[in-house]
C-alpha cells in the first residue's frame, strides 16, 4: 500500500531485524517493494542515526535503480527525479543543505547545490 510504514522497537538483540527481514523483506523485494531499514547507535551520539540510516537505504534503493535507467542528470520522471525535483522546489538551498547534513547517504537523492 502506498504512504504505509511499519516502525518497530524492543530491546537490542532480540532479533527484531532479522524478523522483519525474512518476514517482510524478502517477501515485499519480490512484490517490487523497498524495504529500508535503519540502527539506532547510541554510542555515536547521533539522535537521528535509525532514521538517517533508514532514508540512505531507500535512498540508495531509489539512485540504484535509477542509474540502471539512466542517471539522474538524465531528467524524465523516474521517481528518483520526482523526488529530486521535489525537494529542490520545497526547499531553499538553506533547508536542502541541512537535510544534506542530516542525511548525508542522499545526498546524490537530494541533488546538488545550486
């Protein structure tokens, strides 16, 4: 279904990713779905590092695919361009720049400074 997420916590180590993996993973990859998934580190200080970690896996899912289609400097309306285009008209170079240094993994998703 489209907009839907599932977000799921518990104790570290009970095997929640790999639940989630084999349950909803690789069945979803084979129904065209993304599955992006992120760790919360605490010793490294990064509050948004679950998050950050889960947009650069659905970023990279998102420009990989893209790339096999041509890259994103190719234009067309791919979602990687959709999204790329998006952003770059919601935001001024200010907010994009700091969604840069908040999600440094897409920033190739996010586009370059103008």
């Amino acid at each position: 279904h489209v907009g839907e997420m599932i977000l799921v916590s518990g104790t570290s180590g009970t095997g929640k990713s790999a639940l989630i993996q084999k349950g909803l993973g690789d069945p979803s990859a084979n129904r065209g779905y993304i599955f992006a998934s992120g760790k919360f580190e605490d010793k490294l200080l990064r509050p948004l590092s679950a998050f950050s970690d889960a947009m650069t896996c659905l970023a990279k899912c998102i420009t990989v695919e893209h790339n096999k289609k041509g890259g994103l400097s190719s234009g067309g309306s791919s979602i990687a361009t959709l999204i790329r285009d998006k952003i770059q008209n919601e935001f001024d170079e200010e907010d994009a720049e700091q969604l840069r240094r908040v999600l440094p993994g897409c920033a190739e998703l996010l586009g370059a400074r103008r």
